[in-house]
C-alpha cells in the first residue's frame, strides 16, 4: 500500500513539473519577439525580387477630399462593392442603335471627348485599394501628410501655361494632369503626347515613378541579375534597364525614361534616376525631375514599391508615394498599338483636304 501511495505521489509530482515546463514554454513564446520575414535570395545573397506583378488599384495617386490615410475595413468593402457593381453594368453590349455623340465630343478633357473608345468591358482599372501593414490605403502619396501632390511653383505654372512647355510624356487616353490647363495638345500631330502615340506607356506606368495607369495592362515583370535589374511593363511593351552599383552618365546624354542606377542598402534595392529628356515630362516636371525608388519584400508574394519626386523648378517640395505589388501567375500580353495604324495620316490627309476645298470655295 506504501508502494503505491508513493508511486502515484511520484506520478502526480511528475504530472505537475511537465505541465508546468509546458506553461513555461508557452510564456516564453508569448513573449518572444516575432519572427523578421526572411526574403528569398539570389547567389549573391540580395533578395529576389524577380516575378511578374499585378499594379491595378483602385487606390488614386492623391487623397480625396475628407478621406483618411487609412480606409476603415466597411468603408473599403463598400466602396469596392460599389465599383464592382457599377462596371458589371458599364461591361453590358452598348446599343448597336444608339445615337451618334455630338459633333466635337461633349466637352471633355483629354483626347476621348466622348467621340467614342473603348467600351468599359476592356478596361480593368483594378477591384481593390492597395493593402499596407494590413491597412488599405486612400492615396498614394503619403508625404506630404495631407496625401496630396504639392503645389506648382510659379515657374512651373507659367511653364505649363505655355504652349512650348506642354507636358508630353504621362498623357492617358482620358486624362492628363497637366495637359487640362493646356488645350490644343491633341490637335497639333507635333505636340500629341508620347503616351498617347503609344511611344511610352500612358500615366506614366513606365516610370518612374512607376504608376498604376488605371487603365488596363496592368503587369509588370522584374528580371534581375548581379549587374543589372529589368523592368518590363505590359503597357507599350516598354523595358528600363537599372544598372548596378553604376555612374550615371554625363549630363548630355538624355533619356525618356531617364538615367537608372541602382544598389542595395540592406534587403532594398534602391534606384536613382536622373538625366531626363525634355521631351518626358512627369506632371510637368524639368529635365532635372530626380526620382528616387525603392523596392522591397512584404512576403513571398508582394513588394513594397516607394518612391520619391524632387524638381525644385516644379514642385514646392519633394513628395513620396508608396504601393503594394501583389504577384501574379497570368502571363504578360504582348501590347499591338500603332504597327500599322494609318488614323494619323488619314487625320492629316482629311485636314489638308478640307483647306484645298477651302481655299478653292473663295475663288
């Protein structure tokens, strides 16, 4: 009986150290500091950022008026449910019977007009805000802290009033920032902006900064090696090579999308890009814009894209954007534009037609 009162004594003192070591662990589980995302890397030991990207969002450059930094979890949902709703009914046929819009568009800015152009069932502007920390964001521009793009200088806003200085290079289909104050860009064939001659891709969606283009051809693809990383964008097909740990070339030598050189401040790879064209002008920015980038791993399937605008000839002062790039497994599209688009000469063909009938009327 003393034997078996002792060996359960022994039992239960046993049953007691394990379950408190058990609770022990546990504690100190509770309190360890949580674990630091560990990026997949290259042989040369920086992380690999390589993969194809999806940046559709519904998240626009600049904070809406009354908006918070951050959407509140309702919000987003109704929001985003009442956009889905509102192109599911836009995606319906259009009325094969439907009357012709009025002569010279309806009025509105930009080359569309209302003239006609793509039914909305091929656009694909994104379904969803960018989602940051966890947190869906208003704007892309988080710096300044009100979320929006700073104000003109004077020289900018006298630059962008005249009609030698139009922007020409981050034109949309639809709408351009800084071709609203500047009429007549898609009436002179010189002055038609490069986005919109399919030259570059539109709303700057090349970069940089690399900008969603609310549009459609949303993919972006980075190929990267020890010496060089290539960013290749869907839209126009356009392809920036960052070269590594380089010089920036001499200041004569001007480029459309820049001067990028690249190199890594711990586990993000940073791209700074100068020597601009005066010909690719950013929200109407100088040939001196400087655009700093930077790129970095959330997890496994999405980057953190931030950059920063500095051109003290445009803008009062610098200003920062940032956005989530979520992979993708759909395949990159090649884009077909202007090969073989004949419209601008027949344009031009029509306009010199109507002056010869003109002239000829007044003899």
């Amino acid at each position: 009986m003393l034997n078996r009162c002792l060996t359960m004594a022994g039992c239960a003192f046993a049953i007691a150290v394990l379950a408190q070591a058990q609770a022990g662990r546990r504690a100190v589980s509770a309190n360890a500091p949580p674990k630091v995302y560990q990026p997949p890397r290259l042989a040369d030991g920086h992380p690999d950022l390589q993969g194809t990207y999806d940046l559709a969002t519904l998240t626009p450059v600049e904070r809406p008026a009354g908006a918070k930094p951050v959407l509140a979890p309702e919000e987003a949902a109704k929001l985003e449910d009442s956009i889905a709703a509102a192109k599911e009914r836009a995606d319906q046929p259009i009325d094969g019977n439907r009357t012709a819009p009025p002569k010279g568009g309806d009025g509105s800015k930009g080359p569309a007009g209302n003239v006609g152009g793509y039914n909305r069932f091929w656009l694909d502007p994104g379904s969803s805000f960018t989602v940051i920390n966890g947190q869906k964001r208003s704007s892309l521009v988080v710096d300044p802290a009100d979320g929006k793009v700073p104000a003109y200088t004077d020289a900018a806003k006298k630059r962008i009033a005249g009609s030698a200085g139009a922007p020409t290079s981050d034109a949309t289909e639809s709408n351009d920032p800084g071709l609203e104050t500047t009429p007549g860009a898609y009436d002179d064939p010189e002055r038609r902006p490069l986005g919109e001659r399919c030259l570059i891709g539109f709303g700057s969606t090349s970069g940089p900064p690399i900008l969603p283009n609310y549009f459609y051809n949303n993919l972006h693809q980075i190929v990267q090696t020890r010496d060089a990383v290539m960013i290749m964008t869907e839209m126009v097909h356009d392809a920036r090579i960052v070269r590594m740990n380089a010089q920036h070339a001499p200041k004569t030598i001007r480029k459309w999308l820049g001067d990028s050189v690249g190199h890594w401040e711990g586990d993000t790879l940073v791209v700074d890009t100068t020597n601009f064209s005066d010909k690719t002008r950013f929200r109407g920015s100088t040939e001196n814009l400087h655009v700093v980038e930077r790129f970095s791993r959330l997890d496994d399937r999405t980057l953190l894209y931030r950059f920063t605008i500095d051109d003290p000839a445009t803008w009062e002062r610098p200003w920062t954007g940032e956005y989530a790039w979520p992979a993708t497994d759909k395949p990159i599209y090649e884009y077909a534009c202007h090969e073989a688009n004949y419209s601008l000469g027949g344009i031009l063909s029509g306009a010199r037609m109507r002056e010869k009938d003109a002239a000829a009327a007044k003899k």
